[in-house]
C-alpha cells in the first residue's frame, strides 16, 4: 500500500488529468505551449465562444495550469509549467497512434 505522501501525489495527479480532460483545455493548453495568448487570442484561434474559453480558462487556472498576468486592460494567460505541454503533446501523439 502506498504511503500517504505518495497516494497525495496520485490525488494531485489525478486533479491535474481532471483539469486536462475536456478537449478545449487540451487545445487551450495546446495553444499556450506557443506562449502567452489574451482571451481574444483564443477565441479567435479556436473559433469557440468568448464566455466558453473563459469558464475553461478558469478551470485551468483553478487547478494551476496556467496562470494570468495583467496586459494593459487584458490579462494574458501562461502556462505554469512546461511540463503540462509535454503531458498534453504526449496524450495527442498516442491518441493519433491508437487509430
């Protein structure tokens, strides 16, 4: 059985995969990857909704994958780590293999 320490590190693991689940976080994060991007950014490079990618983006920075820094009047999104890039470039590439 693990140790408490160590099943922490699944729960966190798990609420990283929960964030990451939906398919616009996945193309958000996809997106930020590139670098910092505003809302409107997003929304124009998605072609979804304004109010969707902010509940999503909301998300995101909810469970500390990206974090938002003031840009004149708009707040442009990064991600925390680099690491979730390759986390979600890596769901994209085996998803594509198992096809």
């Amino acid at each position: 059985m693990a140790s408490s320490n160590g099943y922490e590190a699944y729960e966190g693991a798990g609420e990283l995969l929960r964030a990451l689940s939906a398919p616009i976080r996945v193309a958000i994060v996809t997106e930020l990857a590139q670098g910092e991007r505003c809302v409107h950014e997003l929304v124009e490079k998605l072609g979804a909704p304004q109010p969707l990618v902010s509940q999503h983006l909301r998300v995101l920075r909810g469970a500390g994958v990206v974090h938002g820094s003031r840009r004149g009047r708009e707040i442009a999104y990064a991600l925390v780590d680099e690491h979730i890039a390759h986390i979600v470039a890596d769901a994209i590439s085996h998803a594509g293999e198992a096809k």
